[in-house]
C-alpha cells in the first residue's frame, strides 16, 4: 500500500460523489467516474464544468487550469474501469447489499494493493470489510457535503484495517486541503452521531407541536449561531437518508434518541424527502431548489389576534451580567429603566457595567458620544424593588434558584401596579411557579434572553397555560421593539434552545467518557462538519460544567428518558470545582487571568 494516490476512482456520481470528485481533481489527481446511470455521470461532467467556469470567473485558476482540471476527469458505465484506480472511493445508496457486492466485484477488478473506501456514514465499516478478500484495505471516508466546501474528512478505522491504509487516506485529506479526524467504526461516526441525535430530536419537538418549524429553526440559528436550523437542515441532507442514518444509530445504541421520530418515517413514505422532492419539513420552488415558498403551515404575517398593553417604562431586577445587558437592551431601544438590585451599591456597580459596555460601542463607531449619554440617562438605579411601582414591565434577572425567584414574584406582586407585565429571564425552571408565587399568574410569562444580550438576537418567550393573551402579545411586541426575535414555547424544561443543545453536548461528554475520540478531535469535527461556532467542550468550558450539570439534571427530571441523564464525566468534573474558564479548569485549562 506504500503507492501514491494519484489515480482515483469514484463510484457513485449523486452530489457527494460529484463533490468529491471535483476536490480530487482540482488537488491534481485522475479521476475516474463510474455510474450505472448516464445521465447522472452527465451531471456530473456538467457540474465540474460550471464549477470550474466559476472559479476561471472569480479569478481562481486561469481559462488553462481550467481545462487541465476537466481533462483529469473521465467518466464509465462499467466498473472495470476502476482497475488502475490505487484508491476506490464509493458513494453509492446506503444499503449494505448494494455496497458490499460491489466491494466482492471490486476484489476482482482492482490490484491487491488498492485501497477500497466507502463513503457510508451510518452503516458499518467492519460489516462491509468483511465481505472483502481483502478486509485490510477497507476503511471509511466520509467527506462532508458541499464536499469541495466542507473541510472535514471522518478517516473510519476497522478491526481489521491495516494502519498503512489509513496513513496513506490521511495524507491524502490532507493533500486534499482537508482535516482528517480519526475515528473508530461505529454508525454516524463523531459528526454525524453527535448530528442527528440533534436533529431527530428536533423533528420530534416539531411533531409534538411544541414549537413551529420556523421558531425551532430560528431559535438554533439565533440562539447557537448555527448556519441552518434543524428542520431546514433535515430537508437538506434528506429526510429519507436521516431516518436511514438514525437507524443504524439506534440499533447500535438503544438510545431512545436515536430512535427515529416518527414523523421521519411518514415524509420518507409519502416520498417528501425534503429538497430533492419539493416539499419535507418545507415545501420548495420546486425539485432541488432551495427556495421555500409558503404553504399551509407558513405563520400568517398579522401573528396573533390579541393586542398587547402599553409599554413605557421597565423594570429589571438583578445585577449580574444579564440584568445589565438587558437593561443595556430596553434603555438603547427607548424605554425607561429602573435597574433595582439588592444594595444601591450593587445597582450602581451594574449600570457602570453598562457604562463600559457603551464606551466599546462608541470606540468601535457603532454608538455615537450623544446616543451613549442619552441611553445611560434613561436608567435610573435603586437598592429595593419598591422603584419598581410604576412600571409597565418587569423583568427578574437573578439567580437561577427556583426559591429565590418565587420569593422575588412575591414581592413584584405587592409593589408592581395592577396590569403591570411580570417577566422572568429563567433558561430552565418552570415559569408557572413563579406565576404562582402572585396573585396574578395571568400576568406573568418568561422571556429568556441569550447571553449577552445586547448581542444575541433571540428571546424565547414562554407562556404558561395560565398566560393571558394580551401579555403574550405584549412581550412579542416589546421584543420587536428591542429588535430581537421572539420565539415561541411552552413552559417546559429547556424550551427550545437548552432542550435541543443540552442533550448534544450530554452526548459528546459520553463520547470522551468511552475513549471513542478525543476533545480536540470531537471539536474539530463538530466545527468543521456540523458548521458549529464553538466545538461541544470549548462551549460547555464557556457556559460552565456546573450551569450545565444542573441543566441536564433539570431535562432528566423533567423527560425521564435515560439518555438524557448527566454523563458521570461531567458530574465528577463538577464535583472536584472544575468548572470551566471560570476557575480556570474545566474539559481543558486555562491561563489564569
């Protein structure tokens, strides 16, 4: 196996195949396309040509290099075209009758010392290595699509895959321009394991009507910084290749989140597979466009039918950093504030918080010097919530202590004029408990913000079964106002965002836990594949182990499912006070400050 990789063949033209393809033979090797099916290696052939007539436009390779690259890519019919390939990639369907006769008439088309890939990301390596003469030449590659995009390269090791194999694809990758991450042979690899136990449990949520598509997808893209939301993802990739992938997953792992929601199994039936047909979670211009057009499930422009109350001045209790950011918020967008905190001294230390806060905006030319005075003037300080008997809105920013919150609704209760909004910013406990710490449960609601606030765009607004009507559309409206995106959810644990990100980062602590791949591989990958701003360690260092522990603990007890339980890792961590930047130690260390 000690041979250069300069001739390629690639079985399987769909868009992977085309993909992979296309990097290939850019990078300088000869490719060889094989298809049963013309018209797709037509396609394919089609695809190269206006990708390369791009790059010639953008001034990335000459008219030259052009035709150099389309002259280094032949396509066949016939497999025996591969028999001078040093390397056999296949992107053929997932099916593990379809692949593993291929790779038994590979045997006899190939050289001994060619090694055979396969692209799978859901079904095993070893099971298809098997079927081969030569299982020590059998690995996995798994390229991410846009392939020519995607940086990310999974190399899938066997039991039975000789290490000179995976050596040579590694180099390859990198050759490539590509980050090649080790990975054992399990179904969905590190990417694509930690992926669509994500997605799966978002299509869940959906089916369950907790949230509309467009706020579960709104809610990941604002509150995660992710470059597509889960249900437009799963339209992407296909609803029929997810429900296949999370498949393979579940019966490896028993785990009832990879248990495929059913409603993957009633779009892949009824052929609505996403964007290859038109219509999956969203219906499309057409086939393979990527418009979406409105259909019967659109929100209808007007929202709700309830007017909300008049909004003038707002409360917000607290002095940490999310009550400053959100008074920060409320005072730029217009309002009159009343930062109340538990001391004068406390309100006061936050609204310099604030100050400085205004000060890098206008350093960066994004405040102006007047814009800054004027939106510090707004915000009046106090040291008791008894400041707070005049407003319109007010909103609890403390800590995240279910009694602590109650005691303070109890007290908004009695100094809080009649029609006055009560708000809690909570990411995690029920909002009706504190609803009913008052005598006016109908008046109170949840508006989670993100930190930081002035930042982040997105405000989970959760209603409670006793939420009156104009209050909900109250705080819709005030989040325009503040121009931020409300979302909306029910009062359950974790709501949109928690409930979908905590279970990952959950999972990718088990990873580590048995020794399936490391920190940096894991981060890597997830930034690389998944398009993640943060890798799942370097996030959960940043929020904080013990954040992050009682989180976990909270959608455990709120869900039963045994998946969901905090990995032991995560629990030991905590337990010895590593928590994370905060104290300097957490998945990894950090230089103290």
């Amino acid at each position: 196996m000690d041979i250069p990789l300069s001739t390629i063949a690639v079985v399987g033209l769909g868009t992977m195949g085309t993909g992979i393809a296309e990097v290939l033979v850019r990078a300088g090797r000869e490719v060889i396309g094989i298809d049963i099916d013309d018209a797709a290696a037509r396609r394919a052939v089609a695809a190269l040509e206006a990708a390369t007539a791009r790059a010639v436009q953008k001034e990335r390779i000459t008219e030259e290099e052009r035709r150099d690259v389309l002259a280094r890519f032949r396509t066949f019919s016939d497999l025996q075209a591969a028999a001078d390939a040093q390397l056999v990639i296949e992107v053929v369907p997932e099916s593990y009758e379809i692949k593993q006769q291929l790779f038994r008439e590979l045997d006899a088309i190939v050289s001994p010392d060619a090694i055979l890939a396969t692209g799978t990301n859901a079904l095993s390596v070893t099971r298809l290595a098997a079927e081969s003469q030569h299982p020590e030449r059998v690995l996995g590659l798994h390229f991410f699509n846009p392939a020519p995009a995607m940086k990310l390269v999974e190399v899938v090791s066997s039991v039975l895959t000789a290490p000179p194999a995976v050596a040579a694809v590694t180099e390859l990758a990198r050759e490539l321009g590509k980050e090649p991450v080790a990975v054992g042979d399990r179904p969905g690899f590190v990417a694509d394991g930690l992926l669509f136990g994500y997605l799966n449990q978002a299509a869940a949520m959906y089916e369950a009507n907790y949230a509309s598509r467009e706020d579960i997808d709104a809610a990941m893209k604002l509150g995660c910084g992710l470059p597509m939301g889960p249900l437009a993802l799963l339209d992407l990739i296909g609803v029929d290749t997810a429900r296949t992938v999370l498949e393979a997953m579940y019966s490896a792992s028993h785990d009832r989140l990879h248990a495929p929601a059913p409603i993957l199994r009633q779009l892949s039936e009824a052929g609505l597979t996403g964007r290859k047909s038109g219509r999956g979670f969203y219906t499309y211009a057409a086939p393979g466009s990527q418009a979406v057009v409105p259909d019967a499930q659109t929100p209808l422009e007007s929202g709700g039918s309830a007017t909300g109350r008049t909004v003038r001045s707002v409360g917000v209790a607290g002095s940490g950093t999310m009550a400053s950011g959100i008074a920060e918020v409320f005072a730029k967008a217009g309002y009159d504030v009343v930062l109340a905190a538990r001391s004068q001294e406390k309100a006061d230390t936050a609204k310099g918080r604030i100050a400085k806060s205004l000060d890098r905006s206008v350093a960066k030319g994004r405040l102006t010097a007047e814009a800054r005075d004027e939106t510090l003037g707004r915000i009046t300080t106090a040291g008791s919530l008894d400041a707070f008997a005049d407003v319109d809105l007010a909103v609890e920013a403390v800590a995240e202590d279910l009694l602590v919150k109650q005691q303070l609704f109890g007290m908004l209760d009695k100094v809080c004029k009649p029609g006055a909004v009560l708000a809690t910013t909570t990411s995690s406990l029920p909002v009706v408990a504190c609803a009913r710490a008052t005598s006016r449960p109908q008046d109170v609601i949840g508006m989670h913000f993100f930190n930081p606030a002035p930042a982040m765009k997105l405000v989970e607004v959760v209603r409670t079964v006793l939420t009156a009507d104009d209050v909900h559309a109250t705080v819709r409206e005030v989040c325009v106002k503040i121009r931020k995106h409300p979302v909306d959810c029910g009062d359950r644990a974790g709501f949109i965002v928690n409930a979908l990100l905590f279970p990952y980062l959950n999972n990718a602590i088990k990873m580590v836990e048995e020794h399936y791949a490391t920190l940096d591989d894991i981060d890597a990958a997830m930034k690389l594949g998944g398009g993640y701003p943060m890798g799942p360690f370097e996030l959960l260092d940043v929020v904080g182990l013990d954040v992050s522990l009682a989180i976990e603990k909270v959608l455990h007890s709120e869900f039963r499912d045994p998946g969901l339980a905090p990995a032991p890792l995560l629990e030991h961590l905590v337990a010895a006070g590593c928590l994370g930047r905060k104290t300097g130690r957490g998945f990894r260390e950090y230089a103290r400050r």
